[in-house]
C-alpha cells in the first residue's frame, strides 16, 4: 500500500523490508528510518518517502519531534 501510494518507480517484490529503529538514552528519543532492497541503485526515493511517511505519522500521532 506504501509503496502504490507513493508513486515509487520500485515494486513491492523488489523491497525487502522498511525499517524504523528507536532508541531511547540519556533520556533522548532517536528513531533513525532505513530500509533493504534486492538491487542497486543511487535513487533515494525510496528513502525520501519512507522518511516522510514516518515523519507523517509521528505528527498525525500528536508526538512533538525535531
């Protein structure tokens, strides 16, 4: 569903996980995004709207983050 609404030029098949790490220490919050595909490539778009989707979803949630 991501994937279609983003409009990315990968398919569901060639993703092989989105990833969101969170850590908590020292009393910060770090969530850092990533994810893992089956080919090479330098496009980041991948990346772009991934990062975005969470973004968007931590705010929708009410969650303040920098």
């Amino acid at each position: 569903h991501f994937v279609a609404g983003a409009g990315l030029p990968v398919s569901v098949g060639q993703i092989k996980g989105l990833y969101l790490n969170v850590r908590y220490e020292e009393g910060n919050i770090d969530c850092v995004t990533g994810n893992s595909v089956d080919f090479f490539t330098l496009d980041k778009s991948l990346d772009q709207a991934w990062d975005e989707a969470v973004r968007r979803f931590i705010r929708e949630k009410g969650i303040a983050f920098t």
